[in-house]
C-alpha cells in the first residue's frame, strides 16, 4: 500500500457516521498488529533455534571428520564424499535459516502523541484523527505481511535442504555399503619366509605323495604334483 492507496482509505473511513464504528475498526487493526508481532516472535525463535542445531550439527560433523582423517590407521575413502554433500546442503539450509531470523523492520499498534499535534492544530474531528490512524495501520499490516512471508519463504527453504541433505546422506552411504557388498573380498594371506618355502619342498620332497596345501604362520603356499 503507497501512500496515495492510504489517503483513499483513510477519506472512505472518515466518512463513516457512527463513531463506534471507526473504533471498532481501529481495535480490529491493533488486535491484527498484536498478533502480527507475536507471530513474527515465534517464527524468529523457531529460526534462530533451526540455525543453532545446524551449525551444532555442521560444526560436530567437520570436527569429527578431521579427527578421523588426521588418524593414520583410519581411511574414510567414498565417506568423505558423502559427509561433503551432507555437510554442503546443511550450509545451504543454515544461510535460509540465518535469513530468515534477521532483523527485519517491524510495525507496532499504537502511535508516538507528537504526531497528533498536526490533527490538534487544526482542530480535526474524532473521526477523521481515527481514519487515518486505521489508515496507517492497514499500511503496517500490509508491510509486516511482507516480511512475514519473505521469513516463511526461508524457513521453508531451509526445512528442504535438511530433507535434501538427509536423502542425499543416507542414499550415498546405502551406495556405499552396497558397493562394498558386492566387491570381491580379497584372501590377504600374508607370504611365507624364503626360509619356510624351502623346508616345505623337503617335506614334500619326502612324503611322495601330492601337497597342494601346507600353511605355517597362517601363510598358503601350493605345491603342484
């Protein structure tokens, strides 16, 4: 609402007869205002406490994953790029959530008395002084309706990138796991000592007869006939 669409309003209210109408409409405004501005109090709450847990969350995720990797005898190896992906979309929703819990301009019910001196001056009716303040609070209302949306619009925003993140987490680490269940696992039989060899081909030089398998210190070796 610009100022010309709030003179109109103001005239077409000041042209009401009955004074109880007039402020009946200017306790309808102040209610809407009141509960405009504890609305605005909690969805700033519900912001700032969504901000809080994700960087908990993003900051416990990176110390965690730096300690793993600083360890030698621990590879995360595929895991380092889905902790990326969930870490990034988790950034994304902090930034919507950090947004959204700003400060923001914000009107009021109620009026500073100073600028009532103008309407005393000039010695306007009851009717017209509350016109206009009802005119000036549709304004406000429509101001705050803006605001209000814009913050919806990012906390909404954030809520889908830590469903994004969630998905993209868990999908990557089922990959994984199917990935690893599906690779051919390996013997990992270490090699005997030269030493070990050699006295296995005399014991199977002696027992005349086929050795295909004799392990000492848990090491395969295979003689053919």
């Amino acid at each position: 609402m610009n100022a010309d669409e709030r003179k109109a309003l103001a005239e077409t209210l000041a042209q009401s007869k009955d004074e109880k109408v007039i402020r009946e409409i200017v306790r309808f405004a102040e209610s809407f205002l009141t509960a405009q501005l504890q609305s605005g109090l909690a969805a700033d709450l519900r912001a700032l406490t969504l901000a809080a847990v994700l960087a908990a969350v993003i900051g416990g995720m990176l110390a965690a994953t730096a300690t793993v990797l600083a360890a030698a005898d621990i590879k995360l190896g595929l895991h380092t790029i889905s902790i990326g992906l969930f870490c990034a979309c988790l950034v994304v929703a902090l930034f919507s959530a950090m947004h959204a819990a700003r400060p923001t301009l914000f009107d009021y019910a109620g009026n500073n008395p100073k600028f009532y001196k103008e309407d005393v001056e000039q010695n306007k009716p009851f009717i017209q002084v509350m016109a206009e303040q009802a005119s000036f609070y549709a304004q406000g209302i429509e101001r705050n309706n803006k605001v209000a949306d814009e913050n919806h619009r990012c906390i909404r925003r954030a809520l889908t990138w830590v469903f994004i993140a969630t998905v993209i987490g868990l999908g990557s680490e089922f990959v994984i796991f199917l990935m690893k269940l599906g690779a051919p696992k390996s013997a990992n039989v270490p090699l005997p000592v030269a030493g070990e060899i050699d006295a296995l081909a005399a014991l199977h030089g002696q027992a005349g007869e086929t050795v295909h398998l004799i392990a000492i210190r848990h090491a395969a070796v295979v003689f053919t006939p």
